[in-house]
DNA sequence: CGATCTACCTGATGGC
DNA sequence: TGCCATCAGGTAGATC
C-alpha cells in the first residue's frame, strides 16, 4: 500500500513520538510477520532498548536501538504502524504489539501479512538485510543532480514506469506515484528511457521531486478501502490532489476534454491522459 | 537479457 | 442473500 510519501509521513510522526521511549515488553502473534527470526530471536534484542534513531531508506523504516541493533520494518500492501494507549483492544490482524515503558504502544496491523518486521546488527546491516543495501537513491532523502538522474535513465534502458518503479534505481516509488509524476511530466509510461530530450529529463526529474514532496504535505494518499492510516490512525489527502491515478474516464484535470486512460503494466493498472502525455 | 507470470494473503466490490 | 470472479499501495522468484 504505502509508497515513498506514507511512509516519510509515518517516519515523521515516529521520529516525534517514539525517540528515547524505551521498549518494555513486545508481543508477537501468528508467524508471518516476524519470519526472518524466532520470535524469541526477535523479542529478546527488543526489550529494554531505547530507540534512539528512525530513519527510511525507500519504502523501508529503521528505528535505530541504543544496543547498536536496527529494527527494520516493510509495511508492503497492507501494512500500518498505529500508536495506540495499552488499554485499546487489539483490533484484527494485529501482529506485533510493543510497549514503551513510558506508557502507550505501537502496534503493527497487517491484514495481507505481506509485511515484514525484523531486527538486525547496525554493524552487518548490509549483509542481514541485502534488500536494503541494493536499493537505489533515495529521492527525498538524499536528492541527487538532474545530470546524475540523466546519467541513470540513460545507463538504464527501459520503459519510464518501470524505471520509477525500480527499486534498486530510485527507491520509494511505487504504482501511484510513478502514474503521478509521468502524468506531472507530461510522459506516457510506455516511453523509453534513452528516447527522452535532455528537456524531458529535466521535466520529469522536477515532476518526481515535487510531486513527493507535495505528496508528504498532504501526508500521503488513501485510497476509498483506508489502507493506509498514518501513526495515529488518520488518513492522508493527497488523493484528492491525484491527477491521474483511479481517474479512469473521467476528464483530464489539465486538458479537460480527454478522459484518463486505465492500462495494463505489468500486470498493475496504470492511469494516464493519452493527450497530454506523450 | 527483458517481459510475464505466480505466489504470498485478506477483504472489498460488483455481477448474476 | 449467496456465490464467484476480480482487484488492491509490493516484492521475490520462476519461467518463457
């Protein structure tokens, strides 16, 4: 579900809520969430660390422990991070409950249980989680020159789309956002990345970079099933700032006569306006 | 090599 | 009301 803009949203709110809490007792329920340890493994170098840190590398969250280890946390389509009081029920589908011994929870609720939680050594973070260290540049995080992004389309002959989707190129973008900024930059997703004008580069770098930004201040996009709900349960609004994405034949909001376009790629669907993006 | 599928799951929705 | 097919923000791995 989250892409890029929910998980910085949640990674915001996680870095003002949960810094310097230190972890009293974690639970863990069913057997699909933390599946890369025992869930002894797993509770043991949790309880009674502090969180010191929360970084995202892409749609990854790290919270960084005062014992040198790292929790890593994947939300992938359904997964959502919830600051609850201790007393809140547990709602369906909740998979790990932390308590802070400051009071209060984070809980992670996965109905899919495609999600992941984890905890790794800072020191070999590159080799317990090689899916982290393969990822490409981060966009917000570590914004790179518009000749380097060049450099990467050129380096890297494919379909725009898949390019933004690529995880090990730019990491963080996923199937809403890459219809967003193709549709921001004017570019059909089927257009190949070494066909573009150095001009067309440099549109859809600028379209990649503000349309996640602008993303972030809304605090991300939720969708009509509320998938995604940022730490304290509320929905984001960029979803109505949404050009393209779930707009199939309704006017496009830039020439108003087309109506958006629904395709196939790769097997997801994909929402653009055939006249203003060529 | 890329393109295309499949698997991993639950739940919402729409057609009949 | 039920039943079945389809679809959903992601990703890894198999197969063609």
């Amino acid at each position: 579900m989250p892409e890029l803009p929910e998980v910085e949203t949640i990674r915001r709110e996680l870095e003002r809520d949960v810094i310097g809490k230190r972890i009293k007792q974690t639970t863990v329920h069913g057997t699909r969430t933390v599946r890369r340890q025992t869930k002894k493994q797993f509770i043991s170098r949790l309880e009674g660390a502090k969180i010191t840190g929360v970084d995202r590398k892409g749609k990854y969250l790290l919270l960084q422990l005062d014992t040198g280890d790292v929790v890593i946390i994947h939300l992938r389509m359904s997964g959502q991070l919830l600051r609850l009081p201790n007393k809140e029920p547990a709602i369906k589908h909740t998979h790990v409950v932390v308590t802070f011994t400051q009071g209060g929870q984070l809980r992670f609720v996965d109905p899919r249980t495609f999600g992941e939680v984890f905890v790794v050594s800072g020191e070999n973070l590159a080799e317990e989680a090689p899916e982290l260290a393969t990822l490409g540049v981060d966009p917000v995080e570590e914004p790179i020159s518009w000749t380097d992004f060049a450099r990467l389309m050129m380096a890297n002959p494919m379909k725009l789309k898949a390019f933004l989707m690529d995880q090990n190129l730019i990491a963080g973008i996923g199937n809403i956002y890459s219809d967003e900024i193709l549709f921001a930059a004017g570019l059909r997703y089927d257009r190949m990345t070494d066909t573009l004008s150095s001009q067309e580069i440099r549109r859809l770098y600028r379209a990649l970079v503000e349309t996640l930004h602008e993303a972030i201040k809304y605090g991300g996009s939720t969708l009509a099933d509320e998938g995604y709900v940022d730490l304290n349960g509320r929905p984001g609004e960029f979803q109505e700032h949404h050009k393209v994405y779930a707009r199939d034949r309704q006017p496009c909001r830039r020439c108003r006569r087309n109506q958006v376009t629904k395709a196939k790629f790769q097997g997801r669907s994909t929402y653009f306006c055939a006249v203003c993006q060529v």
